[in-house]
C-alpha cells in the first residue's frame, strides 16, 4: 500500500477573546477565554483544530508536537498521535500537553477527512444524524434576572431539553438561585446543576436532597472529580432521581477507566479538547459503552459535533454559552441550534469549520 500525502506545515496561534460579562462557577472566576488553533496541512489541503487552554499549549505544539507529526503520512493519524505521546513523556502527558495534543490530533483528523473529501462524521461513521445539547451557563456571576432570561431562553426558545447553572459560591443562596431557575424554565424542562467541585461528600448530599424539591436531576462534579471516593459516596446518597456526572477533567482513557471502574457516576463526561482529541473522545465513548453508562460531551460543541455523531451512548452535548458565543465569532460552519438539536453540515469536509481571519486577528495573542 502506498503513503498518503506527507504531513508538511503545522502551525499554531492563540486567540484571547474576553466574556461578555463577568463569569464564575463554585471555583473559579474568569473574565477571557483562550483559544488555541492549529492547522496542518498535505496534499495541498489544510485541517484545523483547536482546544480552551493557556498559551502554553501553544508552546507544546510549536516544540514538541510539530516536529513529532511533520513528514508522517497524513492518513495515519492514530501514529501521529502515538508519536504524540511519545514527545511528550517527559513533560507529562496530561494537562497542558493533553489539551495541545487534543487540538492537533483534531486538526489531523479534520486533514484526512478534507484529503478525502468527506465529513468528519462520515469518515467516523455516523450513528445518528443530530446531537441533542443542554444549555448551559447560569453562571454564579449572574444577577437572577440573567439567569432567568439565560436559562429560560434555551428551554423555550432553543427547545432544549435540559438546561444547567452553575453553584457552590454562595451555597445558601443557590437554593434561592435554583428555585429561580425552576420558575423560569417550567415544569418539563430538565435542570442541571455543576458544583465544579465545590462541595465535599457532606455537603453535597445535604444540598443534593435540598436541590430536589426544585426537581433538580444532575448533579456535576458535586466533589472534586479527582475524590472518587467522596464521588461514590454522593452517587449512592443522591435522591433516585439525580445523576452524578464527572469526567470533563480526564485527559487519557486509563482516567477514565478508573473513572467507571470506581462505580462514582451515572454519567461519564469527557472533553474532545482536553481527553487527546477525536482519537481520545472515542476511547472515552467506548469505555462508557463497555460500563453501560452514558457519554456526554463538555464543552466546545463545534469540536465535538462530528464525534459526538460516531459516538455509541451518547446521550447529549453541553451547549455552553462562552464557547457557542466565541465559535460563531471565529468560525464559519459553526453549529446552530434548532429545536434542542445541532446537526453537522455534511455538505462541508472535515468539521466543517473556517476560521474567520479577519475577524479572529483582534484577538491573536
């Protein structure tokens, strides 16, 4: 069998580009988010990937990453992801340098698909045609008013099935604050909650029974996803109603496993730009396959759109408001939502997806 076209460029560039107003979860505050792009190219065709992280990334790619995959066969992305690892085993594989490879095993990914003049979710193979998402957002920083109109936006006029919010800042005032949240959305709406990791065992199954009688039926990181222990200890003490889901902090398939094997969530989450890309989100969905648990996808829906398709078990995508907002500012083919659903343009190669560079350049770092 002869080689592909041979990996030549491969480039990478940050993007910063601040919130539209203050955001907060239980832990963490922020005010900007970053993007990192790569793009890589053969056969006279180019790909790109990104992933939310620190500029640090951007230095992974650039030193260690670029010249592990330059001259590879261009079809041979599960090589160039071995390669990957390899060039990075003394730094660490996870972290930053799962998060800089997740973007270039996408980019890759996104080359082969574009080479064969294919949709990513074709070249996969598709499962199913559409991803439902949940909106998400109704972040701690919110007055109530925001996270009423937020919240009650997706469920209404998206036609989302299940919103989330953030807690665990103010814990006695999320009661408040989820009580709210209920008025808005109606009765038929399902409501999410996500600690971040705020709380321990304790004190997240006594809110856990005080969320119920707001109906709330998912609880995310309620302890830190690293306690699988207190994870455990929660998903067992939970109303039967609520869902423990935790995983959108895993960067390899040996996290995750541990993960299932724990027996601490009803739902494994993982992240196609932190869990080392498309190559790494599929081991991920194959884990929760062979536990029967379901997969939901974190974050960054225009990245997972594709796979999220070829998934088995998938059970939704997080629509959330700071990645949606910064993807349709940069990207052309960005997804819209449409009665609770997003659908992969299959007229379009690879993911779909063009960076807009005039638009994007106000905010390369």
């Amino acid at each position: 069998m002869t080689a592909g076209p041979f990996i030549g460029h491969v480039t990478v560039r940050a993007f910063t580009v601040p919130t539209d107003r203050p955001e907060s979860d239980g832990t963490l505050a922020w005010d900007r988010t970053t993007l990192v792009l790569v793009e890589a190219g053969a056969g006279g065709r180019s790909g790109l990937g990104y992933t939310y992280a620190s500029t640090a990334a951007r230095e992974v790619v650039r030193d260690q990453l670029a010249p592990a995959v330059a001259g590879r066969d261009a079809f041979d992305v599960p090589g160039a992801w071995d390669a990957m690892l390899a060039a990075v085993r003394n730094l660490g594989s996870r972290g930053v340098c799962a998060c800089a490879i997740s973007a270039v095993d996408m980019a890759l990914w996104d080359l082969k698909a574009r080479l064969l003049g294919l949709p990513l979710a074709g070249l996969l193979g598709r499962r199913r045609d559409e991803v439902p998402v949940y909106g998400s957002g109704g972040f701690t920083s919110y007055d109530d008013r925001t996270l009423r109109e937020q919240l009650a936006g997706w469920a209404h006029e998206g036609g989302c099935g299940w919103v989330k919010m953030k807690v665990g800042r103010d814990p006695p005032a999320d009661l408040d604050r989820v009580k709210a949240a209920r008025q808005a959305i109606g009765p038929d709406t399902g409501l999410f909650v996500d600690a971040n990791g705020a709380f321990d065992a304790r004190t997240a199954i006594q809110y856990a029974e005080l969320f119920s009688t707001s109906r709330v039926v998912w609880f995310e990181e309620p302890v830190s996803s690293d306690d699988l222990a207190g994870l455990k200890r929660v998903r067992r003490r939970c109303p039967a109603q609520m869902q423990v889901a935790a995983g959108e902090y895993g960067f390899d398939p040996f996290y995750f496993r541990r993960m299932l094997e724990a027996e601490c969530v009803d739902v494994l989450q993982a992240d196609v730009t932190r869990c080392l890309g498309v190559t790494g989100f599929l081991m991920a969905a194959d884990l929760a396959y062979a536990f029967s648990l379901p997969l939901s996808g974190h974050c960054a829906p225009a990245a997972h759109l594709h796979a999220a398709c070829a998934a088995p078990r998938l059970r939704h995508l997080e629509w959330f408001h700071d990645h949606v907002r910064i993807e349709s500012m940069l990207f052309d083919g960005a997804p819209t939502l449409e009665g609770g659903v997003i659908r992969p343009d299959l007229s379009r190669p690879g993911l779909g997806l063009e960076l807009r560079a005039a638009d994007a350049k106000p905010y390369e770092v």
